[in-house]
C-alpha cells in the first residue's frame, strides 16, 4: 500500500508524525507550483536500493532529524519544505519498497521513471549484494532517461558507515562507480548523523536545478531579449 504523508517545515523547529492523508501517489508532472506571488519550487525524488540498506531511515532522518531504528515497510511519500538560500524548496519523496522475489516489474516502473527528478540510490556498506542491485539499477536508470529523454539526477549513497567493522564494499568502489555513471556519491550513517543525510537531498536539489536551468537556457535567453526589447520599445514611445 502507499501511503502519502505531510510534515511540518522543519524552519521552524516543528514536527509531527507522518499522516496518511490519501492511498494514491500524488503524481505531479509539473515541477513548480505557484503560492501568492512567490514562485515555489518542487522537486520529485525517488528512494531506490535493496531491502534493508536504509531508504526509511535516511527518509525519516532528512524530515525528522532523528533516527528511529524501526520503519515498518509501508511504501510513502512525503512532502517536506526546506530552506535553501532562503528559498522554500519543496521535496516530495517518494520511499519505495525494492520488489519481493518473483514479482515481475524490475527494480522501478514507468510512472516512477515519469515522476522523478532525481533519484537516491542506496546501499549498505556491508552488504555487496545490495551495491551490486545499485549497479544494475544506475544502468536501467540511464537507459530510461535516454528513452524518455529526462534530464533526471542521480546520486548513490552508500549507507551504515557506522558499521565498518562490517564493510565490505569500499568508499573507492562506490566513488567510481558514481564517477562512471556521472552521478553524485555519498557515504553516510542515517543512525548516526544528520548533516550527512541533509548534504545528500541538497546536493541531489543542486543537480536537478542546475539541469534544469541548462534546459531552460535558450527559453531564458529569449526572455532576456524579450524583456530588452519590452524596455527599449516602451522608452521609444514614451
Ligand atoms: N547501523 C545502522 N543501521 C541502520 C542505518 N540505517 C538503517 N539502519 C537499520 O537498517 C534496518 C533497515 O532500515 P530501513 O530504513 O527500514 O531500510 P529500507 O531500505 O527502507 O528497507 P525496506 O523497507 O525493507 O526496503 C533497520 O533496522 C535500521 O535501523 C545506519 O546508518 N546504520
């Protein structure tokens, strides 16, 4: 079941629990939305990884700022606002549960792929199966992005660095993979702190405004000219 759920902006220091207020995955296609007269950005971002390596946790982290060690696993997303450079940003994150054996549909549909603007890619430090999953899952995440040509962003966070007495995939394994795949990498412990979590989502935020502002560029330039010519063409008048 998915279930989707609202907490409070984490400027003001409040929190509450996590709300069921609709089963159905809100699915917006537009990346902005307009409030009074302020333009709010919006950003759709996507929890994938093996089962276990911590998508709740770092989820949970990134809204609550606390580590709770037992999430349950029900699929969500929520929506959350944060400041950055004095801007409300608005990230609806969407924690996927990685499909049971024996069901067909792979690692992530179509209507995840559509909803995205980035994508979080976990894996445990101490589990090599689950970066092996992040592996194959970069490759058909690529391949998607060429078919749908999104300009969606990646980044893959190896989680559990508290457990490095049990590591068995190293930092330099993960970085070049990320390096490979022109994606982002982090290593973090979503029990033991929360800057890293928060550096990951900011980050990623980066990413996808940056991919956008080069999408736009030829739309913005026109503007640019548009707005000259408004001027110049209002003074002839005048
Ligand atoms: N030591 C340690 N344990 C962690 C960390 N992050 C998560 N865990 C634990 O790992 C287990 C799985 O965490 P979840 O957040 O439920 O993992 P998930 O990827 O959402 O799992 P699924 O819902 O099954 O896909 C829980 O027992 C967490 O307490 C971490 O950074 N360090």
């Amino acid at each position: 079941m998915l279930n989707t759920c609202s907490l409070r902006d984490s400027t003001n220091g409040l929190y509450y629990p996590p709300m069921v207020v609709q089963v159905k995955p809100r699915i917006r296609y537009s990346s902005k939305t307009m409030e009074g007269n302020q333009q709010k950005v919006e950003v759709n971002i996507l929890l994938l990884g093996a089962e276990n390596v911590g998508k709740s946790a770092l989820t949970v982290r990134f809204l609550t700022r606390r580590f709770i060690g037992e999430y349950g696993d029900i699929e969500s997303i929520y929506s959350h606002t944060d400041k950055i450079d004095g801007r409300d940003i608005c990230f609806n994150i969407w924690d996927s549960l990685c499909p049971q054996n024996g069901e067909e549909s792979g690692y992530f549909n179509d209507r995840q792929l559509q909803w995205a603007d980035g994508y979080i890619l976990v894996y445990s430090i101490c589990d090599r199966a689950s970066f092996n999953v992040v592996r194959q899952q970069v490759q058909c995440i690529q391949q998607a992005k060429q078919k749908l040509a999104s300009t969606a962003q990646i980044i893959i966070v190896g989680n559990k660095r508290d457990l490095q007495h049990r590591r068995t995939v190293s930092s330099e394994e993960g970085r070049l993979l990320a390096l490979s795949a022109d994606c982002g990498f982090f290593e973090v412990s979503a029990a033991e702190t929360y800057h890293g979590v928060l550096m990951v989502f900011h980050e990623l935020f980066e990413l996808i405004r940056e991919a956008r502002a080069l999408k736009k560029g030829p739309a913005g330039f026109k503007g640019i000219v548009r707005s000259m010519s408004a001027v110049f063409g209002r003074k002839r008048t005048e």
